[in-house]
C-alpha cells in the first residue's frame, strides 16, 4: 500500500486515530484534511490522510491549538517542502 493510496473508510480512519467520525468531518469542512471521494460520495483515507489526523489531534488536543492555527502549521509545513524541493531537498 502507497502512502496516497485512499483504502480507509471515514470509520476505520476515526477508529485509527481514536476520534469520532463527526470529527473527521469537522476537520474536513475546516481544511484541514482532503480525503478522497469515491464516485458514491464516500470518503477514503490513505495513509498520509491518517498521519495528518494524528498531527492535528495531537496540536488540537496536547497543544490546545485552534482549527485556524492547526491550519496555518499546515500551511507552513505545505510552504516548507515545497521550498525545499524547489532547492533540492537541501
């Protein structure tokens, strides 16, 4: 299994990473994850999906960091690897 590859149902997902379904949503509708949408609407978690809901419960729930500052770490992380491809992964 690829780390892109969606195989994770938004249940065995939740399960995974020990938060309820309705959170996974919420950190969806937020921005703060993309799953991928079978053609019936369903939402797949791949592997690198799961590492990132582990992160944002960790600075959610261990930091006490706020959607919008979980999403600006996101965001700053995101900025980072690209600059660092774009160097060379120097």
């Amino acid at each position: 299994m690829t780390e892109d590859r969606p195989v994770h149902s938004i249940s065995a997902a939740a399960e995974l990473v020990g938060l309820h379904p309705q959170t996974l949503r919420t950190y969806e509708a937020h921005g703060l994850v993309r799953p991928y949408r079978a053609d019936n609407g369903q939402r797949r978690y791949s592997a690198r999906d799961i590492e990132r809901l582990r992160q944002i419960r960790d600075l959610s729930q261990r930091e006490g960091i706020n959607t919008a500052g979980i999403r600006r770490i996101i965001e700053l992380q995101e900025l980072l690897l690209r600059l660092q491809t774009a160097l060379g992964g120097r």
